[in-house]
C-alpha cells in the first residue's frame, strides 16, 4: 500500500474543519503497509496552550522514538490536523496484530489525559473513525482504544468505547456524509470564541445574538448598546449571554461560540 494521500479528503467528510500540516503527504516511516484497524489516543499534553498544543511532538517525535507518532491530530475544538500519509510509531507492541504500527492508522486527541472531553471533539472523534473505516473497508469493532491493544498504555481515558463504536456503527451504516455546502466550509473555518478571548471576531458574536433578540436591556445599560456591540473582549456578561443562546438552542451550554454554535447564531 502506497501513501495514503486520500486521508485529507477522507477527514474532509467529516465536516470537520482540516488542516494539512506541510509535508503530510511523503511523511511517514516509509510507506502504510495496509489498514486493518484504528487506535484512537489522547496526548497526555498540556492542560491549556490551545487547540493542538502537541502538533510538534506527534509530528516530529519525541527523545527515543522519532516522528510522525500519529496520522492524525485531533484539537479540541474538532478540528483535523492531517499529519502523516506513511506508517506511524503510535502503538508498539500491541496485543493485536491488527493494530500494529505496519496494519493500523493512530489518531491523537489533544487530552491531558484528566480533563473532560468537549462534546464537539469527541463528536468529530466518532465521524473521523467512521470515515476511515468506510474508506478502508472496516468494520466499527476494529475501532480500538490505545489501552485495549497495548498492555502498558490508559489512553483514551474516560472514553466508554463501546459507546463510541455503536456511534461509529451507526455512522457507517447510514449514508456517507454529504459534501460541505459553501456556506459550511465558511463556519467550519470560523474561529473558536472562549472566556476571555479578545478579537473581533467577538464582535460579530455580540451582533448576532442581538440579531437574534437574545441580548436584555440590562446587558448594555451601563455602557450603551453601541459600545455594547463594539467591544472585542469575550467578558463574564457575554459568556452567559453565550450559554443562555445554547440552552435555548440545545446546544451544549458551556459559553464557548464552535462548530455547533456558530450555525446556529448564523442561521445557516
């Protein structure tokens, strides 16, 4: 087996945002031999630092055992680093024969290994699985946690993986997912919005709430609805504003604007 060049495009079905991490395409401890199965990990990375603060270990290595590590990084905000088109030091030994470096792909979810899981990463965790495994011909049960194929390894943690192969099931089962409308590709490259951030992609957050009659009187009262609208900052005030949307919207209420947040305030 060659290469595995399609692998972006496979991530693309996800309706995931996608990034190609440069020189993806000939990276790899040589060609992939075959695809037999999945191993999904978590980094054990930094707490904090941003979406995919592990890009340069998964990609370069570490001391002792040289990258890639992974075909794919998986931020917390859902979005897919495309990292490695050949083999990948992600899981050695393994218990299974399957899921050996030479027969599997690895996906590496930024996770210090305590924290919880923002349901939009996992979500695209499920749709990335289930997208390889109708490409490379898989069933959900070659879907494996790191720990149930290596003796010595914990990762995912927390992750219920019978759960989460009935989800990829269900996924492969129903129709490939749909091409990206335009409107989609552009929400999909929107920014994520969290507590405390500060740009002015803020401010389009603050108008469309207003648009959307989800912003009281009294949030603006002290400084004015112009200057309300204005501001950059995503403040206490704004993140509660931001989970009442959610709630009224079923949305996961946890006040930061993503994936499943932006449509929503856009009406796409």
């Amino acid at each position: 087996m060659p290469y595995l060049t399609q692998l972006a495009d496979v991530a693309r079905r996800t309706g995931f945002p996608v990034t190609e991490v440069a020189g993806w395409q000939t990276r790899g401890h040589g060609p992939q031999p075959q695809v037999q199965g999945i191993v999904c990990h978590h980094t054990a990375g930094p707490a904090g630092g941003g979406d995919y603060p592990s890009l340069a270990v998964v990609r370069d290595g570490r001391p002792g055992l040289g990258g890639p590590l992974s075909q794919f990084g998986l931020g917390r905000s859902g979005h897919i680093y495309v990292i490695a088109a050949g083999r990948c030091w992600h899981n050695a030994p393994s218990t299974s024969t399957m899921h050996t470096n030479s027969a599997s792909l690895g996906i590496e979810a930024e996770n210090d290994g305590t924290q919880p899981w923002p349901d939009v990463q996992k979500d695209a965790y499920i749709r990335l699985c289930a997208e390889l495994c109708r490409e490379f011909g898989l069933p959900a049960s070659r879907v494996k946690a790191h720990r149930e194929v290596n003796a010595s390894k914990p990762d995912p943690h927390s992750i219920d993986m019978n759960e989460f192969r009935a989800a990829v099931a269900a996924l492969i089962q129903g129709a490939p997912a749909p091409e990206p409308s335009w409107t989609e590709e552009i929400v999909n490259q929107l920014p994520m919005i969290r507590p405390g951030d500060d740009n002015f992609d803020v401010k389009t957050v603050r108008g469309c709430l207003f648009a959307r009659g989800r912003v009281p009187v009294s949030a603006y009262a002290q400084v004015g609805l112009e200057d309300w609208l204005k501001s950059t900052r995503c403040d206490p005030g704004l993140v509660e504003l931001v989970r009442g949307f959610q709630q009224a919207e079923g949305i996961g209420a946890d006040g930061v604007v993503g994936p499943k947040t932006w449509p929503s305030l856009l009406r796409v």
